[in-house]
C-alpha cells in the first residue's frame, strides 16, 4: 500500500509525505498514472517531498506529465574555503544575522566557510551533529552565525551553506526560527519540541519487544527507516541492548522511549498505511506514556508533521520551542502545463 499527503506551502506549492508499505514497493502502470492524475487535480504544479530509496514518487511520476529533480542544488557558483571564527577579520565592519557585530566567544566548535561573492567575502558558521547541521542562535550554547559586511549578503550565504551541506551528504540543516527571512525561499518545516508533565498511567494493547514479536519489529524497522532487513536487524540490535531504550509493537506499529535521566524522549512512532485511521496512533501514545511514567516525571518529543502534532496535543503535550528544518535529500515535482 502507498499512500501520499499533502500539507500546503502557499497556492503553487505543497510537501508531500509519503508512506509506502511493503518497502520495496512498486506501482503498477495503472496505479502510477491514477497517482499523477491525483496529484494534478490538487491545483499544485509543485510538490516537494522525500522520496524513498526505491524512488517510488520519481519512478510513478516521471514521464506522466511531471518533472523530478533535486529540490536544492548542490552547485551555487560561488568559490568556498573552510575556516574557523579566527580567521574572520576583525579590522572589516562585520555584522552577524541580526544586524550587530558577531560575537565569537565560545565559538570554537563550529565548522566555518567562507564564501567568495565577487570582491568581498561572507562566512557560514554551523555545529556538526552527524547527519545534521545546525545553525542555532537562540540557545545558551550558540550553534552556529552567519556573518558579512551586509544584510544581502547574509541571505546569500545561508543559501550557499545550504547547498554546500547538500554536497557533504548531510540529510538535514537546523536553523533558529529568526533566521527565516533567510531560508524562506527552501520552505523549511516547523519542528516543535512538545512537552508533558507527569505522564500517566493509560491502559494499552501494545507489546513490549520480545522473541515473538521481533520479526515483526524488523519488518516496520526496515519500512520506517527505509532500509533493508539486514539494516534493521542491526538497527534494533542496538537499541534493544541500550537500556535507555524501551520498544514496544502492536500489529502494524511501534514505539520507541528512550529514557534521559528524569526524562522520556518519545524517539519514534510509526503507524503502517494500512493501518492509519484506526486509533493506532492513541494505542502507541498510550503505551508511550504509561512506559514513560515508571521512570521519568516529563516526557518530550520533537516533531515536524502537522497531523502528528494533533495527536500530541489530545494527550496534553504543549510545545516549548521550535526550529526551522531543511530535509536536504527532498525531490522537486513539477508539473508540465497543460496543453
């Protein structure tokens, strides 16, 4: 089963999240063309999304009636060098994304670049977190700045940054949310933290992992993570053997808390398509925070799908912050003009 959801970015242009179940699922002829045509009854001629490793959207669309590509560049044309704060000059009337001089106490663990823009410089700051960027300026421990000698060219090295970031294969870039005037132009998604005080004790159907459930577990592993068995296996391996990890199953779904000190982390939960719409989220939530509650006082969870957070918001959790993500590795549909 495969289904695709569209939330709006404006009148031309939606993200689209798609869910896929079996893994390696491929779409009939048939079903590829009601999909195209189903997409372009929606009024969107763009679609931006992340297509899976099987490139089921690209694969089902590419030829019927729409063009794929990667929805950002990695080339800008601009020449770059990597560098640390030290290397900024101080002589020049630098200024950072507010508008003041940077500051570059405590800046020490970012990675830098500067960038060439025709006879002056900018410079991207951004602190490496693995798969993830981020350029976060509204935290106690700064996390990354942007700095030039104007406010255009602030915007134009936040873009060269992003594209960089795409070239180093990360597949995500954190911005603080007053760096929007930025970024605007990519739609970054809203990532909230949420919170719940005092977790409660529900009732549930849901499983704790265990011998007889584990192949089932591995089979929603390797179609929530988009990776093979052997992948999955691995994966949960990992998990199962770290003791801040509790995993729970249900037929068609999992949950996953990861246990920090006196706190629950809600890490993952997932609902196959064939089994949305049944209550299944409210089954895992429940799990969720009956597990939670037997060693934690707050439970938390970070989230960037509008739907989910609805669901959130029923079992009382509120947000506290939020962020302003990039996903690097999203496709571009457009849609021809018709004739």
């Amino acid at each position: 089963m495969a289904s695709v959801e569209l939330m709006p970015l404006d009148n031309e242009v939606a993200r689209a999240f798609l869910h896929c179940s079996p893994r390696g699922l491929k779409l009939s002829d048939k079903l590829a063309w009601k999909l195209s045509e189903s997409l372009a009854e929606t009024g969107y001629s763009k679609i931006i999304a992340r297509d899976n490793r099987k490139s089921t959207l690209r694969n089902a669309l590419s030829g019927r009636g729409w063009k794929a590509d990667l929805a950002i560049a990695p080339h800008s044309g601009q020449k770059c060098h990597m560098v640390t704060t030290h290397d900024l000059p101080l002589d020049e009337e630098l200024i950072d994304e507010r508008g003041c001089a940077p500051e570059l106490a405590n800046t020490g663990h970012m990675v830098g670049l500067r960038v060439e823009l025709g006879t002056r410089d900018a410079w991207a700051f951004y602190t490496d977190d693995g798969e993830t960027a981020r350029v976060v300026t509204d935290s106690e421990r700064k996390l990354g700045m942007l700095v030039a000698t104007s406010k255009e060219d602030i915007g134009l090295v936040a873009d060269h940054l992003i594209r960089f970031l795409v070239i180093a294969k990360k597949k995500w870039a954190v911005f603080s949310p007053d760096l929007l005037e930025y970024i605007a132009h990519l739609y970054p998604a809203n990532a909230v933290r949420m919170e719940l005080e005092a977790p409660p004790q529900c009732e549930h159907s849901v499983e704790p992992l265990s011998k007889s459930n584990r192949g089932r577990v591995v089979a929603l592993f390797s179609e929530y993570y988009d990776e093979s068995r052997l992948s999955a296996m691995m994966r949960l391996r990992r998990y199962a053997r770290d003791e801040a990890f509790s995993i729970h199953v249900t037929d068609g779904g999992f949950v996953i808390l990861r246990h920090e000190g006196d706190e629950g982390l809600v890490f993952d939960i997932y609902v196959t398509p064939s089994k949305q719409e049944e209550g299944m989220g409210n089954e895992l939530m429940r799990c969720a925070l009956s597990t939670a509650s037997e060693r934690s006082s707050k439970v938390y969870l970070r989230t960037s799908y509008p739907r989910a957070r609805t669901l959130y918001e029923k079992f009382g959790f509120r947000q506290t912050s939020s962020r302003l993500v990039v996903r690097l590795d999203e496709v571009l549909l457009t849609r021809a003009p018709s004739r």
